[in-house]
C-alpha cells in the first residue's frame, strides 16, 4: 500500500501541477504569475501537512497517517486554492489594465476578499464535519484539508500572494504587454498609454490645462 501510494503522489501531483499550470497560463496569458500562484498553493499544502502531522501525533494521539492522505488533501487544496486564486488574479489583471499592477492588486483584493474568506470560512467548516465520522482517515482528511483552506485565505491569498505580486511588480505579468508597460487604456481597442499620456490620463485637470493652453 505504502509501495502503491508512493507511485500514485509521484504521477499524479506533477500532473496536476502540470495543467493547472497551462490553465493560469491560458487565462492570466502569463508565465511568471502562474509559477507565483502554483508555489503559493503548494507551500500552504505543506505548511498544511506539516501542521497537521503534528496535531495528530501530539494531540490526537493517532498511531500515523493514512498512506493516501497525502494524495488526497493535495488535490482538495490544490482545486480550492486554484480556485480562490483564479478569482483574485482575474481581477486584479483587470484592475491592472485600467490603472497599474500596484494598484491592480490592492483593488483586487478588497473587491474579492470577502467572498473568498467567506466561502473558506464555508469550506473549512464542512471539512471540519469529516472529524466527527468514526474513522481514522476522514478525520485525518478533514481536518489538513479544513486547515489549509484556513491558511489559503486568510494568509497565503490575503497576505503572500498579494504580497507577492506587490514586489514583483508588473513583472508578474511577463510576458504579456502588460509587464513592459504600466497598464493599458481602458476601453477601446486597449493599445499601451505612453508615459507622457499616462500623468494627463490620471489628472484630467492637467489634461484640460493642456487642451486649453
């Protein structure tokens, strides 16, 4: 079984990893911020595990770990954490277009953060009811998956992730338009606002100065 559940995590976790990958890629259409979101959810699985681990043997009490556990929590956290941060990058990549990565990613953060803590909130939960079943291996299930839905929301998507996307600038977006330009005008055919433009575009009395003049 230990033999069985080895090979399944090593075929199945760079295949998951894998296309979830060319998703974010095809719907971000860059390469850097997927990289940056994938690592993030494979850190707070992890982080998850590791936690997780502990509480069973220190204060559960458990013997061990179900050898299919890990396989399992890795594609629950895998799915929601994709999900939470699909929702966070598609609006901040919008936000971005209008008005620049910095603040793309603040925006997109207070718009999504409370419907993404609330349905963690939601989930966790749920998961949560799997430690009342009478088996070792829900219990186990449940409460690293409750814990990682918990660590994806209120820190890794509300602190690293944006965070992250804070440093890197508009970088994250490499190697799409958007990381060799500030942001793009909204609206119309969508092409580049050159740097002169972009100061009278934030400051329509500047503009109307210059109209004017």
């Amino acid at each position: 079984m230990e033999t069985a559940a080895a090979h399944d995590r090593d075929l199945l976790i760079p295949l998951i990893l894998g296309v979830v990958f060319l998703i974010l890629g095809v719907l971000l259409r860059a390469i850097v911020a997927p990289l940056v979101l994938i690592g993030t959810v494979v850190l707070s699985f992890a982080s998850a595990l590791g936690i997780s681990a502990l509480f069973f043997k220190h204060v559960f009490g458990f013997a061990g770990a179900d050898t299919g556990m890990p396989l399992f929590v890795f594609v629950f956290l895998v799915a929601l954490g994709i999900d939470y941060n699909i929702f966070l990058m598609t609006r901040v990549r919008e936000e971005s277009i209008r008005s620049g990565t910095r603040r793309g990613a603040l925006t997109g953060l207070a718009a999504t953060g409370g419907v993404i803590t609330s349905a963690g909130l939601v989930l966790a939960g749920t998961f949560a009811m799997l430690g009342t079943l009478p088996l070792v291996e829900f219990t186990e299930i449940g409460f690293a998956v409750a814990l990682g839905v918990l660590l994806d929301t209120i820190i890794v998507r509300s602190v690293l992730v944006t965070a992250l996307t804070l440093d890197i600038g508009r970088r994250i977006w490499w190697p799409s338009v958007l990381a060799r330009h500030g942001h793009t005008r909204s609206g119309g055919s969508g092409g580049v606002v050159p740097p002169g433009q972009q100061s009278q575009l934030a400051n329509p009395e500047s503009r109307a100065v210059t109209h004017g003049t």
